[in-house]
C-alpha cells in the first residue's frame, strides 16, 4: 500500500497521495529519492530511477495537481497547469501517456517557481 509523500524544491515543500498502484508502491519504495527538475510548460517532472511499465491505466490528458509517472523518462510528473500539448480548454496533457500515481494535497500551483535544474527530494510524508 503506497502512501503520502513530500516533494521537496528550493523553499517550497508539497504532500502528495500516491494511489494504490503497482508504480506508486515501486516509487514509494525506492525513497527518498534526490533528482534534478525540468519543466515543460505547468508540468515539473525529474528523473527518478525507478523502472515501471506503461499500466492499462495510463493516459495523456490529465487535471491539475495530478501526479503521473512518465515509462519514457523514468520520471515522475507533476501536473499543475497548461502543457504544450494541451488542447483549447488548457487542461495539462502529457508529452506521452503516463501511469497516474496520486495528487498533490493542497494547491499545486505551488509548482510555478520551479526552474530546470533545481533540485528536487522526494520523502516519506506524514
């Protein structure tokens, strides 16, 4: 069973809920983890080391304070606004299908200061 877990960049600190998925236990598993951040338009995502296959649940188009997990890139994604890919409404849409792995408790914009290079740690939560 996978639980909450804290996202750690520069001064911002936000929890999320991972689901009961198979990535989400295999992400929680491999805490804490350290990466670097990138960004691609309001998504943050890093590499994260863990190695997960694209679930049956998997899917592009995503909401706001999603968190997904992206096969191509070993990487974990966080959704809190317009990606590139989006369509007219702005809604985030993933570069690739992505397995959702849980939500951002709280406002994910927080998200917005992130920069490509800032160093991210992912932690156990509360």
């Amino acid at each position: 069973m996978s639980g909450r877990i804290t996202i750690t960049v520069g001064g911002i600190s936000a929890e999320a809920e991972l689901n009961d998925s198979p990535c989400a236990e295999a992400i929680y598993q491999a805490l804490p983890i350290t990466s670097a951040a990138n960004t691609w338009g309001q998504e943050v995502y890093f590499d994260i080391g863990v190695s997960c296959e694209l679930a049956d649940s998997a899917r592009q188009d995503m909401a706001v304070g999603e968190v997904g997990y992206w096969p191509v890139g070993r990487a974990l994604c966080i959704f809190f606004g317009r990606t590139p890919a989006s369509g007219a409404d702005g809604a985030p849409k993933a570069a690739s299908d992505v397995n959702p792995v849980g939500r951002i408790v709280g406002d994910a914009g927080v998200f917005k200061s992130v920069g490509d290079g800032d160093k991210i740690v992912l932690a156990t939560g509360s």
